[in-house]
C-alpha cells in the first residue's frame, strides 16, 4: 500500500504533539511541587523548568496549527506559518534544548537541597529522634527498634503545631513522588532495615505517622524497597536526568522539524497550486455554462418571436445609387441598361 507523504508529516506531528503534552504535564507538576535542588546556589533548574514549560506550549502550539493547516486546506497564511515556525525553532528551541543538554554535565557535586527543603527533613528528623527517645526510655527491655508497627501502643506524642505540619506535608510528598525515605535513607528515622522499615512507623498525629512509603505519589503506582533511598540523592539524580531525557527529546523533535519545513512549505504550496487550477477549471466550467445558457435563450427567443417583414427599400432622390446594395438583381439590371442607354 502506497503511503502518501503528507500522511507521514501529519503522523509525525500527532507524536510531537503527544510526547510534548507528556513532557509538559511533568514539567508542571514539577513546578507545583517547588522541590528543585540549586545548582551552585543558583534557582537554574527551576528556570529551565519554567522555560521548558513555555517551550513545550509554543511548540505544541505550532504541531496543532499545522495539523489545522493540513485539515482545512489552502489558505495564505500557510506559507508564511512555516516560516515563522522554522525561524523560531531555528534560532530559540534548538538553542534552548541544547543548553538543556549542557546544564546536566555540570558537576553534581554542585547541587544541593533547598533551605526550605532541608529544615523540613531536619524537622521531622528531630521529631522522630524525640519519638525514639521518649519509647526508648518507656520500654527499656524491649527491641531497639523505635518505630512499631502497631498503632495500639501508648507513646507520648510532641505537639504538633501548623508549622509543623506543614514540614511533614513536604517531607511527605516528596517521599511518594520520588520513592525515598528520610534525607539519607530509612535510618534517619530509627528503622533497622528494609525489613522492620516495610511495616514500621512512626505516629505524627492521630491520623497521620511518619514511615518510609509504599505507595507512589502517583495513582496506581508501587514504590518498592525505599529503604536505601534517600531523599537527597533521589533529587540530586533526578533532575538532571528528567533534564537530559526532555532536552534530547525536544532537540530530536525540533532538528526533525527544522529538516522537513520545507518539505511541509513544498507541501503547502502544491495545495495553493492544486487550489488555483480547480478554481481556474471551475471558472472556466462556469463561463462555458453562461455562455451556453446565453446562446440557448436567445434560440428560444427567436423560435417564440414572428418573422419580421422585410423592410421596403426607398431610394435616396439625391443619390439613387445610394440604394443599390438593397435591390433585387433584377433591379440592378434595368438600372445598368439605363445608365448605357444615356
């Protein structure tokens, strides 16, 4: 089966279009979630982010546009769309990836968490400290285990205040987006390991403890063993890898574009032609049909209207040659004889 080559430009377009949209619903979830390590002390990560997010809205404006070009039809702004968008993938969405491609090279040993993120961790770290320390000194003779996996024990419990609150509610979002427990893992919390972690916690409020996830932030979604994952090496690689994935992937789309806009601007501009020869053949169809309707009524007209009586033809008395034209023949003969006569 022959597969026409605007159908290939459109199904290219379609999986732009979708793996953009992709990228951009992670690029603003990750803008909601405020947790971007520095980069040397500088928000550069957060930036890129929130110029990925601009990036991925334009582009995926233009893959739409396109398809909408390719639905409707000829129109002349269609040419000239093409321009624009080469010109602007050219010269700002390459670029732009490319430098994306360049921030993750950089040294890791150059990011770091947040100050906001490391009080949190460090808030609930000392809470779960006093926690161990007060069942410590309530049950000396038992396990040294200082989280249980039992909600029925009686544990004097800090107060919580809403500050405090809200430090657990980071602490707790980033555990389940990014499967981790603790700033270096389930021992900042007092859990053994991987096996006491998978059932041990630690109660925070009456309906809320502190423990190493199981469940993703994500719906439908398992973490796993989280045990040995901190939270700060999960941050430190995470980002720079989300980075390198998107900025190969829309380096990848946008050369790929920039290498077929002519061929979409050919394409463009074989329609324009398709389209002025169909107006050119349906004018001239039109014409015929008005010429043809024309000559058929004037038929009709004659056909309906009596014949008119020839006119008689009266000589001019100055110039009776005047009226040769319009006599019989026989007239012209007796007009001859009569000249030769003279």
């Amino acid at each position: 089966m022959k597969v026409k080559f605007r159908t290939v430009l459109l199904v290219f377009l379609f999986i732009k279009l979708c793996i953009l949209f992709t990228v951009l619903q992670e690029t603003i979830e990750s803008l909601n979630s405020n947790d971007h390590p520095l980069l040397f002390g500088t928000d550069d990560i957060w930036l890129f982010d929130w110029m990925q997010a601009s990036v991925s809205s334009l582009s995926m404006l233009i893959a739409f546009s396109l398809i909408a070009f390719f639905a409707i039809g000829h129109t002349r702004t269609r040419k000239g769309f093409v321009v624009v968008a080469f010109v602007i993938n050219l010269i700002f969405v390459v670029p732009f990836y490319l430098s994306g491609i360049y921030l993750t090279f950089q040294d890791d040993h150059g990011l770091k968490l947040t100050s906001e993120i490391s009080d949190s961790f460090q808030k609930i770290l000392d809470f779960a400290t006093v926690h161990n320390t007060n069942y410590s000194n309530l049950t000396p003779t038992s396990n040294k285990t200082s989280a249980k996996s039992s909600r029925n024990q009686t544990n004097p419990l800090p107060n919580v205040n809403p500050e405090m609150l809200k430090h657990f509610q980071v602490v707790d979002n980033i555990q389940k987006r990014y499967c981790c427990c603790g700033m270096n893992g389930g021992q900042d919390y007092g859990f053994e390991n991987a096996t006491v972690a998978s059932t041990a916690f630690i109660p925070f409020t009456s309906k809320l403890d502190i423990r190493c996830p199981h469940n993703s932030h994500f719906k439908n979604s398992t973490c796993g063993a989280t045990f040995e994952k901190g939270c700060e090496d999960r941050l430190k690689n995470v980002y720079p890898t989300r980075i390198l994935l998107y900025s190969c992937i829309g380096t990848a789309f946008s050369v790929i574009f920039v290498l077929i806009s002519p061929l979409i601007y050919s394409q463009f501009e074989l329609d324009r032609r398709r389209a002025r020869a169909k107006y050119i053949r349906e004018w001239r169809h039109s014409l015929e049909t008005y010429i043809n309707d024309h000559r058929m009524w004037a038929l009709r007209k004659s056909k309906n209207n009596p014949i008119a009586k020839k006119e008689e033809v009266k000589q001019s008395p100055v110039s009776p040659a005047v009226s040769v034209k319009t006599q019989s023949p026989k007239s012209k003969e007796s007009v001859k004889k009569q000249e030769e006569s003279k």
